[in-house]
C-alpha cells in the first residue's frame, strides 16, 4: 500500500522535459510510481487542472538562526521552496566557542539584519562543532535544510579579537583547516566566505573573513577538495565591477577546491546588462583554468524596505551609525529634535554619498501603522513635502516618528517587459543560476523569499517570456545539480518524495507585509503564496492551502550522504 497518490495532475518533473499526464504515488518518501497508479493509499490528493513539480530548492538563504523559533522556515514553503542551503557568505553560527557567541549574535544582527533581540532569546547556542549543531536540526524541520561552514565563523573561534584586526599567520590558518575539516566530515556542505565592502560586525568593523589573505581563502578552499559533495559560496565585492584581483581569486578558488563556486549577487534589468556579461566572464575565466564559476542571479528587483526602527542601511550614512544604534524611544527623542535632524541631514548629504541612499525626496511610505499616518501609504515623499510645506528630509521623519519608528519606505523602481527580457538573458546563462534570496536575512528590509511564485507569476504568465517547464528547471533540476544534491530536484523513480502542487494561472504572491511576530517581537517582512495548494516534504505534506501543517519531515542534508561531488561541466 502507497502512503501518498497525486493523481490527475500535468507533471512537469524537473529535468527540462515536456509536461505529461501522470499520476505520482509515493511510500516511505519516495517517488515509487509515476503513470497509471491504480495502488491503494493511505492518502490521495486529486491534482485535477494543475502542475505538480519538484520542490523549489533555494541555495542562497540565512536560515541557521531561524531554524530554532521557526521549524517551517516560512514563508519560503508556501512559495514552494521545500529545500533550503544556509551559512551563506561566511556567516554560519557553527563552529561556535563561549567567547564567540556574543560576537556572532551581534555580527549577525549588523550584517544580515536579523533582530538581536530575537538571536538572544531565539537561539540557544549550546552547540561548539557543525556536527552538534547539525544534530540540534534533526527531526525538527518542516523542509530539508544543509548548511555551510562559514570563514568568520571559523575565523572568530581560532583567532578572537585578531580575526577583526590582521591577517591570520600560517598556523592560524592550519587551525582554520583544521575546523573546515572537521565541519565537513560532519556534513557541512562546504565553504562560504565574503569579502564584500558593505559586510561590517556588529562594532561597525569589516567582518572577520575580510582581513582574509588571498593564500588564507585558497587553503581553506583546497579543505573541500579531500571532502566528496562540497561547494564553495562566496561574495567577491559590491559594485558594477570586479577588480581583476578578484576574477582570478574566484577563478584559483574553485580550480584549488576542484569544486563550483557561485557568488551573489547579480541583479540584471535593461540598463545593466553589459556589466552584467562583464561579471559573467569570470566563469570562462573558471573554465579555461578547470573550474567552475556561477552567479547567483534573481529573478526579480531587489528593492528595500527601510525603517528607522532598526536602522539597517541607514547606519551605513556617515556619522548616523550610533543614532542608528539606540534604543527606540531614545532614537524616536533624537529624532524628534529639530538639532539632530539637521545634523543627521547634513551628514548625509556628502558628496560621497551614495544617491540613493539619501534620496528622500524620491522614497515612498510602503507601510504605516496608526491611523493618524495611515494616509500617507503608497505616497512619494516629495509630494508630502510639497504638500505640507516642508524639506523631504522633516516630511519623511515627520510620518516616521508618528509612526513610533514603525514607517517603512522604498524606493520604486520599475519592472518593464524589457527589464524581464534582460533577465532572463541572464538566468537562461549557463554561467548563471536561479538564486540570492537571502530568506532568514534582512527580514524586515527585503522580501525576495518569493522569487520562484514571482517568476512564475510574471516571466511565464504576464509576459509569456519562458514555459512553466524551464521555469521549474530552473527553480529545482538546476540548483540540484550545481550542490550534487541526490535525489532531489526532479520527479523520477526513486527520488525523494519534494512536490509543490500549483495552479499555473493564479500562481503568484501576496503583497509583503510587516509582521511582529519574532522572539522579543522583532518585524519581518512576510507574504503568502498564491496558487499553490500542496507542499509535500519527503512524502509529507507541511503545507496545504497555504496553511502549515503539524508535519516536520525535513531531512538535515549532509555532504557525502545527501550530496555527491557536483560536477564542473
């Protein structure tokens, strides 16, 4: 007797290949019939009128704090996501040591934007090893989840306070391997690092991997090389360019480790897409050297949210990075003053400041919460500012401090059928890879934890650009293959049971909106998928009609069991 039938549903499996009529049934987790099943089940679901796809597989999230206050790892699944890879860009929180958790907490806080207050009273961290720390997972999450082992992370344990002020000397970065080693014996799935300008700790200093030497990052990289099913992730830098320095560290990286590398993050619309070829060429640089080299590409807009409350991106100004950090009902007195707004506002109009992160005038109020604001919503500042006589800078923080600090503001951008072609240009790139959600990361700034019911929604349906069957290629098949994932990824005889049920003409996501509900009662941005009625995990359904099920039957995927050495072709 089957345990699970999907029955009458178009099964577009994963492997780029047509869409056919196919009934699924499943036992023990596994996909064990696909065509005609006629076999008895346990449960039945009539997929009558809609797809049913392999899970999405996201390969670029910061899930490892989340895990704990949050098993279902939402909102991702109800998009379809049903497999997660997390300690992205050096940030895991394994391996960890008594002196070093407060650090990573507060580095964690500044860097990924996730609240202190809920990595405080969220997380336990009472692991030391990743394989502790992978065992804390097991047997209590929704979705499947692996993990990186993280350079600052490493970095911080070995080297304390001088992981923040020097290069590592060569018996530090012997120890260094030594951990790398010891946490990808224990599963982890490889290597992650950053050596990104805009990644600072929790003082306002460049986080612990960049003081990295470049013969640092390359011995740690040639760890993963003795470990089957590793990869390497890593953040190169911000900005339209890489330095030639740069395109050959990535290229030494991925030949030394004699695995793929991908990086994050590139975004492409119509107005960039030379620079975006121009970062593409490093995987033929990869390539001709025996490696592997891929860019992590969205397939949406990367917008903003902001808010003064917690201040992320807006500590980056000069000098406001203290205001930034104060309690919110002395931040809420500072801005309030008439003195410190005029001190802030003048620090931030340097000309070496960046325009759009002072650009006032052309921000628009997304979300406010009391009545007396709730006017404002959807409105640009300049027309505030006009209409009530007042510098876009006092209109902006006028709403925001009736708003208690709760105001949260953007920057609209468009989203044409031209920036779509350009996109997809790219995400067809075999030099490029669906991904860079950052779920877990950011949470009350961006909500791109919805990328794959976007693509869906608009590259396939509004604009009719690619077929619901590449889509799911690329959203599954294609991550599965670049991190040797086995078994997953497609629908096929003997493949683990991940299936996401859809309903390809109403598939989409909800608005975002503000949620309070993390440890301490921190915001997150937060929106529910349209469209997809069952979400199934190993042959378990954790989500069906866009609510979560009791379920956790998540696999903690661990290399060399969960993962076979990805191949560079």
């Amino acid at each position: 007797m089957l345990d699970l039938v999907i029955r009458g549903g178009q099964l577009i499996d994963g492997t780029g290949g047509p869409r056919r009529a196919a009934s699924v049934g499943i036992a023990g987790g596994r996909v064990v019939a696909i065509g005609d099943v006629d076999d008895p089940a346990a449960s039945v679901i009539d997929a009558d009128g809609r797809v049913v796809a392999p899970g999405f597989i996201d390969v670029h999230t910061h899930f490892d704090a989340q895990v704990f206050w949050d098993p279902t790892l939402s909102p991702s699944p109800l998009h379809g996501v049903t497999t997660v890879m997390g300690g992205n860009c050096g940030f895991s929180v394994a391996p960890l040591n008594a002196a070093a958790a407060g650090y990573l907490m507060r580095m964690l806080a500044r860097v990924e934007g996730m609240p202190l207050s809920a990595l405080e009273t969220g997380v336990p961290w009472n692991w030391r090893t990743t394989g502790e720390y992978l065992d804390t997972l097991e047997d209590r999450l929704a979705v499947n989840a692996g993990f990186m082992v993280g350079h600052s992370a490493i970095r911080r344990v070995v080297m304390g306070e001088a992981a923040t002020e020097r290069e590592a000397t060569e018996d530090e970065i012997a120890a260094m391997a030594r951990l790398l080693h010891i946490g990808l014996e224990a599963g982890g799935l490889g290597f992650s690092s950053t050596m990104a300008e805009s990644h600072h700790d929790g003082e306002g200093r460049p986080v612990p991997s960049r003081h990295a030497s470049h013969a640092e990052l390359l011995a740690l990289a040639a760890v993963c090389a003795e470990h089957p099913g590793t990869s390497l992730e890593f953040l190169p830098s911000v900005g339209p360019t890489f330095s030639d320095s740069t395109i050959n560290l990535m290229a030494e990286l991925s030949r030394v480790a004699r695995r793929p590398l991908n990086w994050n993050l590139l975004v492409a619309h119509q107005g960039n897409i030379a620079q975006c070829e121009a970062k593409l060429s490093v995987g033929d640089l990869a390539a001709r050297r025996g490696g592997k080299v891929v860019a992590l590409a969205m397939p949406m807009r990367v917008a903003s949210r902001l808010n003064f409350l917690t201040g992320v991106i807006l500590d980056m100004l000069p000098g406001w990075h203290d205001a930034m950090m104060l309690p919110p009902d002395r931040k809420l007195q500072l801005l309030s003053d008439p003195v410190e707004r005029r001190r802030l506002a003048e620090l931030a109009a340097g000309p070496e400041v960046p325009t759009q992160l002072n650009n006032w005038a052309e921000r628009r109020i997304v979300e406010t919460s009391t009545e007396a604001t709730e006017r404002y919503r959807g409105r640009l500042v300049a027309d505030i500012a006009t209409e009530e006589g007042k510098e876009p800078f006092d209109a902006l923080l006028d709403v925001v401090c009736a708003d208690s600090l709760k105001t949260t503001f953007d920057t609209p951008m468009p989203d044409t059928r031209a920036d779509w072609e350009a996109r997809l240009s790219v995400l067809e790139d075999p030099r490029a890879l669906i991904g860079g959600s950052d779920a877990g990361a950011h949470l009350d700034m961006i909500g791109t934890f919805n990328y794959p019911t976007y693509l869906l929604a608009h590259a396939v349906r509004e604009h009719e650009l690619m077929t619901t069957e590449r889509a799911v290629h690329l959203l599954t098949g294609a991550p599965a293959r670049l991190y040797g994932l086995v078994d997953r990824g497609t629908i096929t005889a003997g493949a683990a049971a991940d299936v996401v049920i859809f309903d390809e003409d109403a598939i989409d996501t909800a608005p975002l909106t503000t949620r309070f509900d993390l440890p301490g009662g921190g915001p997150r941005l937060y929106a529910e998928g349209i469209g997809i009625t069952h979400v199934v995990v190993n042959g378990t359904v954790i989500a069906e009609d866009g609510v979560f099920t009791e379920a956790r039957p998540g696999a903690v995927l661990r290399s060399g069991r969960d993962t076979v050495s990805p191949s560079l072709l």
